[in-house]
C-alpha cells in the first residue's frame, strides 16, 4: 500500500493502480476502496471509476458508500435514470442514507423527452392513448410510448371492460380491446364519424350528423343531441338546439333548467365529485347534481374537474384552481392553466406551459408550448416546438 501511494505521487498511474490491487487482494476493506476510487477520480478515468465503484457495492451492499458514490457520479453526468436505479437499489437493500435521500427528491421531476411530433392526441385511459400522425391516420400507444394498434380512421377511449370504439380506413367499425381483438359489431352498419368513451354500458356515437347514446353493439338507445357528454352516476350532459342541459340514463331530463354551457373534461364526464360547472348569465357556477349552486363565485371560463384534485377556473383574465366545495386553493395567477390530473395540472406563464404538483409548488419550468394532461406513469404530451406536433415527456422516478 506504501508503495502504492508513492507510485501514486510519482505520476506512475499503471504502477500505482498495479500495487493498489495487489494491497486489496491482502487486505479487503472498504477504506481502501474508497482511496482507490479517489485515485481514479482524481485521474479523471469516468469508466473505471464507475464500474469499481458498482465493485464496491457488490462487495459491501449494506453500506451506503458505494451507492452514494455512483450515485452522485450520475448526477453529475446528468444520468438520472441510472441516479434513480441505484437509489432503488440501496432502498431495496435497506441501506439508510439521508444524502441519497435527499438527492432522490432533488432530481424527482427530471423527465426524458420522447420525440413523435405527433399531429393530434388524446389523453391515456386504460394504459392507451389514441394519437394521430401526420398523415391523417390514427394509433394507439401505451405508457410506454410503444405503438400497439394501428392505421385506424378513428380511435376512441378505452373505457368499461376495456373496450374501444375505433373506425376503420373502409369505414366499419367496431368495439376493441386492448389486445385489437374484435368484441362488438353493429348489425345497422351506420355511418359512424365519432365514438365516445363507453361508460355505464352507454357510449355517445355520432352519425347522421347527430350524437345517439348505444349500447356496445351500437343499438341505438335514445337521443339524438348536437352535442353529447358520458354519463357517470346516471348523469349526462347534452346540447340540442342551442341548450345545455342534463339528462338521466334513460334519456330523460333531470329538471327542466337549461344552460349556455356545461364543461366537460377530455373524455365527456361533466360531474365528477358530484359537481359540475354550467355556464349562466355569461359565467360559469359549480352546482351539484342536483342543481343546487355550490359557491357564490362565478368564473369567465373553467375545465372541468378531471379527478377530486383542484380544477382550474378563471376570473378577471387569470387562472386558480379551486376544490369540489368550490374554495379557492391556488391564488389567480397564471395566464392560462389544466386541471388536476394524476397529481399535476399544466400552468401557463406567458407564452410557456410548465407544470405544478399536488403541493402546488412549480415540479417542471416552463418549458412548453403547449400541455396536456398526465397519466397515472408519470408521461404526457407536450409540444417542445412552437410549430411542432406533440412529444411525449416520461418522468424518471415514475417509470
């Protein structure tokens, strides 16, 4: 080991590693690993650094030494993939490190960036989003960013019993599942152009330039709206002829007090936590299902409720977020924002979307062009070009 230390003095960087080794194999300890790894630290030598320091964890696994030294050594090359595999692994292990903690948190909203430019999307259900390219033409892919089914004329949501309406280049049309198997048919062979989100056995499709709800064969049930919603409690929202207004599962209005508007969130639900937004007088008010006004505030424009965390409301040209009971939880501030969905809601300062958590604080800078809506894995789609199509962006710690 002396002779080591004096190669290492002298500049002899083959020899000293050379003795290094040969004191290791008489004496095993980890105070010698770590000099060991100091010494091809200080040489600047990345790859054996890292793979004696993996060494070090094989060869101690309880101790939090070689952890914390791979890990801070991937995030200073910005390898947060790797920070967080190594971390998972110390956990795992049951190792305690306040320090690997720590850094755990500091780096719990780095994401990777998945380019698809993508020309439209919609939001994931069921572990599947349908999204189209540029050449018109709609797929699914999951999670993962993996495509699974694909060249459809159109795709809808997947929703009860995993199933998904979807449209055909010929223009049939069928109920899938997530593996494109065929479950339902329609003996009618309408001219379909839209297929909602199945819910409550009902599923809004449109043809004839109408909405009808159906069954999942595509047996029409009642209806014939201008614009038609899901129903969720055996509640819907529906336009005809101009007006808004709710309707029960067998069609029939719930009372007779129409609106200008009903919000609906991206899959057609309008009632989440019981309460909706309506749109009277020029402005929005929360009510309950039962048509009851929930708050005094009124609002210039809304999101639905997309989950029972905040939505985002507007007043006076600025945008907060308030809860199911209608209390403001987020001060108007923002120029434009989303609601609430898996734990983040998409907020706009100036011309750039960026996203807050469920702690209300800011998780990712404004960064982004435009936003949608998380899923439950820690990915979304986002534009990170002015003039570009969607990406899609995965947080690590989410994976």
């Amino acid at each position: 080991l002396e002779t080591a230390r004096q190669k290492r003095d002298l500049k002899l960087e083959e020899l000293a590693l050379n003795y290094y080794a040969q004191a290791l194999e008489k004496k095993e300890s980890l105070e010698l690993r770590e000099e060991i790894a100091d010494y091809y630290a200080e040489l600047n030598d990345d790859n054996s650094y890292s793979r004696f320091c993996s060494d070090m964890i094989a060869k101690y696994p309880k101790e939090e030494t070689g952890y914390l030294r791979l890990t801070e050594y991937y995030l200073k090359k910005k390898n947060f993939n790797d920070c967080f595999t190594t971390i998972d692994q110390s956990i795992r292990r049951g190792v305690k490190s306040e320090r690997l903690a720590e850094i755990k948190q500091e780096i719990k909203y780095e994401y990777v960036v998945d380019k698809r430019d993508f020309a439209e999307v919609k939001a994931f259900s069921d572990g599947f989003a349908a999204v189209m390219r540029n050449e018109g033409k709609w797929l699914y892919i999951t999670t993962e960013g993996k495509a699974k089914i694909s060249n459809l004329k159109y795709a809808g949501y997947f929703g009860d019993a995993s199933l998904a309406g979807v449209i055909y280049n010929n223009g049939s049309y069928r109920m899938i599942n997530t593996s494109n198997v065929q479950m339902r048919a329609d003996t009618e062979e309408k001219p379909v152009e839209e297929i909602g989100y199945p819910y409550e056995n009902k599923i809004a499709v449109k043809y004839n330039g109408k909405y009808h709800y159906c069954d999942y064969d595509f047996n029409e049930l009642f209806g014939s709206y201008d614009e038609a919603g899901t129903f969720l409690g055996g509640i819907a929202a529906v336009k005809e002829n101009g007006k808004w207004f709710f309707i029960d599962s067998k069609g029939n209005h719930i009372n007779d007090v129409t609106y200008q508007d009903i919000a609906l969130d991206e899959k057609g639900f309008s009632n989440r936590n019981g309460v909706s937004f309506v749109r009277k007088d020029g402005n929005y008010v929360l009510i309950d299902n039962k048509g009851n006004q929930i708050s005094s505030d009124t609002w210039t424009d809304v999101y639905a409720f997309c989950s029972n965390q905040p939505a985002a409301v507007c007043s006076n040209g600025k945008w907060g977020f308030i809860d199911k009971t209608g209390k403001l939880v987020i001060n108007y501030q923002y120029d434009d924002a989303h609601s609430f969905s898996n734990g983040f809601a998409a907020v706009k300062n100036r011309d750039l979307w960026g996203y807050i958590n469920s702690d209300y604080s800011l998780a990712i800078d404004y960064t982004f062009f435009a936003a949608s809506e998380f899923n439950n894995k820690g990915s979304v789609f986002v534009k990170t070009s002015n003039n570009g199509g969607w990406d899609m962006i995965s947080i690590l710690s989410m994976k």
